[in-house]
C-alpha cells in the first residue's frame, strides 16, 4: 500500500490503494455527506472489492482528515487508468455509477476548497496524470472545481431525469402523466391481466433475487447487442453482490410474474428518500403489445409511494420514457483537467467528442 501524508494548519491529506468502504468511521462521513447511493459504503466496497481488480484499473483513494483529532472529513473514491493511451484520472465510476460526489457535507467541501494548502497537496498527490476527467457531477460547483485544480466545468451531453413522488398513486399519476397515457398504460394493464395471475412483488430472499437475476439477463441477451453489462460475469457477479448484500439498506429488487413465471424484474437502489433507476429487464417477446416495461415502471412508482419515496430518479439517459412518467430533465457536468501536453490536446478532442453520449449509457428499459 502506497501513502503519502503531508500536515496543513487544518487538514492532512493521504492517498492510498486500500481503505475499508465498510468501517465505522466511513459510515458516519457517508452519513454526514450529501454524496448519493453511488458513494454508499456498500456500493464503494463492491466497485474496488470486485470491479477494480478485473479491470486493468489501479485504486486511487485520497482521504482528507483533522489535522487536529485524525477524524475523517472528505474522501475521493479515485481510479487511475490507460484510457485511449493517456494516463487518466476519474472517479470510481468504472460504467456503473451515475452520479459522482466528493464524499462530504457541502460545508466541509467549501472549506476544504477554500484552504489552498490542502487543495495543492490533493492535486499534488494525484500526480502524474495526462488528463483529469470528473464526469457526471449533479452540480458545477466551484468548491469541487477548486479541489481538483481546474478552472472550468461543462455541461455533458447528456442529463439526469426524476419525478417527485407524493402520498397517493392516483393523484401522483394524474399530476405527471398525461390523461391520454394513463388511458394507454390502464388499457395495456387490463390485457395483460387477461393473460394470467399477475403478481408483482419486492424480493428479500437471496435465491429469489439471484433467480429473477438470472432471468434479467436472460432477456435482456435476446433484446440488446453487445455491451450489456450483464452479460460479463463479472458486472454480473458485481450487481448481485449489491443486491443481495444490500437489500435491507440500499438496493431493491423487483420482480413480475404471470402465473408463477417471472416476465420482468427490476434493481434498484435507495438512498435518502430517492429510489434510483439501475436494471430493467421483462419478456420482450411475449408481452411487447402490453408495454411490460412501463407497466413495471408504474408498479415500481406505486410501491416507492407506499413505503414513502419522496423521488424517483431514472437516473443519466435521455430516453424518452422517462419524460412519459413526468420526469423532468437536470443537466449533468463534467471537469477535465490537462496534466501534459498530450492531455491538453486530448482534453480538447474530448469536449468536441461525440462518443461522449454512449458512455454512461447502461439502463434499458
């Protein structure tokens, strides 16, 4: 393990290869923070645990503590990898993470941002890098640009959906659906119920969730080209580390049967009131004339009203459906910063790129 530590008259900053995502002292920063389900513990201890070391992807962990009492105010869950040939530093995101946060509280963040001692030590200790590339921030904030060094941040290609959730399904639908979708979606539900017992239900037991896993992946083969994460085995071993792992705390796992055959599942995760969009997957064959997939978007939306969501967030992706369920659009940014030559022409190529748009691009519906 390699670390480098260096005192401030405020703060100590570290980089290292390992940290444990699962102790104490990072469940109450995660707790104290306003980072999303993304940087949860159990989430960030899966992605190093079991995505990191597969991928050709060196771990690249800065913590930042009180110089005063050691305590753990700020961390950066950071990779260091060859991307196109350049020496590239990201945030752990590794194309299944959609939203990326400094794990902190927004006070903290300003005022390790507005200390230039600590801020040139964090930049110190990420060198030597060809480009500095933060994608997918919910926010341009300056504070988060002062701690990574850069003096701009752009608008990505492409943005974030949600729609708040209120305390009846009804009067929710009416507020954000339009009356002749609701129409369609209602006449698609009464068809399908004429085909079998539907039953619809949040999965708890490990061999249940591991089966409608199956199932998922299944048909998303027959549905998708290459590039579904669920088809490598080791995105695959990863989501249902999480949802297995996680689902008295962070993720859910929904599942649709007719007459006791499942024909649609769903992972999602939760965190501070959110339930955020990950995996859908339904028999696109046998019930494409009943819109399966909206309908299981609807049961979703009904039983995050009744444990009492506040939002549901379909996540980074413009697809159209979401604007369908009244989800409106939010802008996602991203921070590139050039560390040679060679980064600084490629940062240019990269804001100009449109490859951009299919890189977060992992939810189908």
């Amino acid at each position: 393990m390699k670390t480098h530590n260096r005192a401030s008259s405020a703060f100590t900053v570290a980089v290292t290869s390992r940290f444990d995502f699962l102790s104490d002292e990072y469940a109450v920063l995660f707790a104290e923070s306003s980072a999303s389900a993304f940087q949860h513990p159990m989430w960030l201890d899966a992605i190093y645990q079991k995505l990191v070391p597969h991928l050709k992807v060196d771990p690249l962990i800065v913590t930042v503590r009180d110089a005063a009492d050691g305590r753990l105010v700020m961390l950066l869950p950071l990779v260091r990898r060859r991307h196109r040939g350049l020496r590239t530093i990201e945030f752990a995101d590794l194309g299944v993470s959609d939203y990326v946060a400094p794990v902190a509280s927004d006070a903290t963040i300003e005022t390790v941002a507005a200390d230039p001692f600590t801020c040139k030590r964090i930049n110190a200790v990420l060198k030597p890098y060809d480009i500095l590339r933060i994608r997918k921030l919910r926010s341009p904030s300056i504070a988060v640009q002062r701690l990574f060094g850069a003096t701009s941040c752009s608008e990505m290609s492409m943005g974030a959906y949600a729609v708040p959730l209120g305390s009846d399904f009804a009067t929710w639908r009416s507020d954000h659906m339009l009356a002749s979708y609701r129409k369609e979606l209602d006449k698609k539900s009464r068809q399908l119920h004429r085909k079998g017992q539907v039953t619809f239900e949040r999965l708890t037991d490990a061999t249940m969730i591991k089966a409608t896993f199956q199932m998922m992946r299944e048909y998303r083969r027959e549905r998708f080209d290459a590039g579904d994460l669920l088809q490598d085995p080791i995105y695959f071993d990863f989501y249902l580390d999480i949802a297995i792992r996680g689902q008295a705390t962070l993720s859910r796992v929904y599942s649709v049967q007719m007459d006791g055959v499942q024909i649609a599942g769903a992972m999602n995760l939760s965190h501070n009131g959110s339930l955020l969009g990950l995996l859908t997957s339904f028999d696109h064959d046998n019930y494409k004339s009943q819109s399966l997939g909206s309908l299981l978007f609807e049961m979703v939306a009904k039983h995050a009203i009744s444990v009492g969501d506040r939002v549901l967030d379909f996540t980074i992706g413009d697809e159209p459906y979401k604007v369908s369920f009244g989800a409106k659009k939010s802008p996602i940014y991203q921070i590139l910063r050039s560390g040679s030559l060679s980064g600084a022409v490629a940062g240019v190529a990269v804001q100009r790129a449109s490859w951009i748009k299919g890189l977060a691009h992992r939810f189908a519906g």
